[in-house]
C-alpha cells in the first residue's frame, strides 16, 4: 500500500513554514544516504533544489535532481528519493486546491516536470527570495509569482506536448547537442553540420520550436551551470565565470543578474548552508 501525505506534510525536518495567497511555502532538509519509500501528496506541488543531490523515481523513470532544478509534482503521483552522501535542502511551493477551483488548472493534470534553465528556475528563486525575507508586501508578490510560475509551467508543459508530437528528429538532435556541449564554443554552422540541415534553417526552426535563439539556450544553460557551481563554496567568481565560458567576472554578473534577477554573490549568500 502506497502512503499519500496530506497538505503540508513533507518527509525530512521542515525548519520553516509561510503560507500566502493559497501557496504553502516550506524549507525541508535531508539527511545524507537517506531514503523516502513510495508515496504521494494530496496538493500539487513545486519543488526547487537550493543544495545536495539525490534520485527521484517515479512511474518507470528516474531521474538525477541537483541544485538549481525545479521539478512539478502533479497531486497523486507515485514517487520514491533516494539522497546522495550529502544533506539535501529543498524549497516547496504547495498549491492549496482551493486556490485552483475558480481557474482553467486542466493543464496542471500532467506528468512530472523537472525545468534545470529558464523562467521556472528564475521564479522559483524570487519565490525563495520572498520566503527568506518577508515584508509587508511579500503575501503580495508570492501569489503573483507563484500563479506565474504555475503558468509557465503549464505553458512549457503543453509546448512541450507539442514538439514531441511535431518537432523533427533532427531539431531535437540540435536541441540535445545544445543541451549536452553548452560549455564548448559552438557555432551555428558545426551544429547544422552535425544534424544535416543548412544554418538558416537551424536558425529559423529553432527559434520557432523553443521559443528562443540557440544563443539564449547557451546562455541559460552556462547560468545554470553557474547557479550550481555558486553552491560551492572555495569557487571564486572569477573562476566560476571562465568555467561558464563569460568573457569576464563582469559580463556573467551582468548576465546572471538578468536572468536569474540577482548578482551572483547574492545568489550564493541566500543558499548558504544553514
């Protein structure tokens, strides 16, 4: 028999707990080596990795989550973690189904989602920012950031719908190519070679596919890979930024900031461990 965990009730030590606009907000830590058996949750819910790392298997699949990831947890699913030989620090955003009855949530009825780039993981961190440092308008700023980012999940959820039923093979080959080599200096003609169409093409059906330029994907990719290296703390800036492949300590601040909506320092200082 499978153990479904009514609203609120997380495994491992929840040290912090904030409830705005219909969104349950919490901090859980974890134990390292330890694991949770098959369970559900009653509430939907979102989850974004702020430290450590750990398995997630859920239906037939499992997946690897690490910091800087945000995952969407439907209400019901089976789902089982398994955490590595580190403490794992999670932040959640529980959706309170009432706060769902007066709106089209068809979309939210989908599989699990992990995001490790993009919107989803720059919302979850300003929901965070707005957890960590509340103020008078924080209620405020949590319902619109939090209806947002159920949005964008829903949203990327039915792009994604869409691609795996249109998008051609050799699109998602350029797509995985980006993904997997975003650290090497790649151009649009090597990636076209690579997948057998010319570059204008590749420019035009990417852009139309993903909603962004094969350069913003890059970006993206090398800002998250930063967010990730940010959690360790004998990296400097500077290294961490020629690692991600900026011109300078400069250029990725600049560039970190407009994605992620904070300076790389700060970003480090609020994922400190506790």
């Amino acid at each position: 028999m499978n153990l479904q965990l009514a609203q609120g009730n997380f495994y491992g030590h929840t040290f912090k707990v904030y409830q705005a606009g219909g969104f349950n907000l919490s901090e859980t830590r974890y134990l390292p080596s330890s694991t949770l058996p098959r369970h559900s949750h009653e509430s939907h819910y979102i989850c974004f990795v702020l430290s450590g790392t750990y398995k997630e298997s859920f239906e037939r699949r499992t997946r690897s989550c690490r910091p800087a990831m945000v995952l969407y947890h439907p209400a019901g699913e089976l789902h089982a973690q398994y955490f590595d030989k580190t403490a794992v620090d999670l932040f959640r955003v529980e959706v309170n189904p009432a706060r769902l009855r007066y709106a089209s949530h068809s979309d939210l009825l989908m599989d699990g989602r992990d995001f490790r780039d993009g919107l989803p993981v720059g919302l979850a961190h300003k929901l965070y920012q707005e957890f960590r440092e509340p103020d008078g308008v924080s209620h405020l700023a949590i319902e619109g950031l939090g209806l947002e980012l159920i949005a964008t999940i829903a949203r990327y959820s039915r792009r994604g719908e869409n691609q795996s039923r249109q998008t051609p093979h050799w699109l998602r080959q350029a797509h995985e190519l980006v993904k997997s080599r975003f650290l090497e200096r790649l151009t649009l003609g090597d990636i076209a070679h690579t997948v057998g169409v010319h570059p204008v093409t590749l420019a035009r059906e990417f852009r139309h596919g993903y909603d962004c330029t094969i350069g913003e994907m890059v970006r993206r990719e090398r800002i998250g890979f930063a967010c990730r290296e940010l959690l360790k703390p004998q990296e400097s800036l500077a290294d961490i930024a020629i690692a991600a492949g900026f011109y300078d300590q400069s250029h990725f601040a600049k560039t970190f900031k407009k994605l992620i909506g904070i300076t790389p320092t700060e970003y480090r200082s609020s994922h400190r461990q506790h």
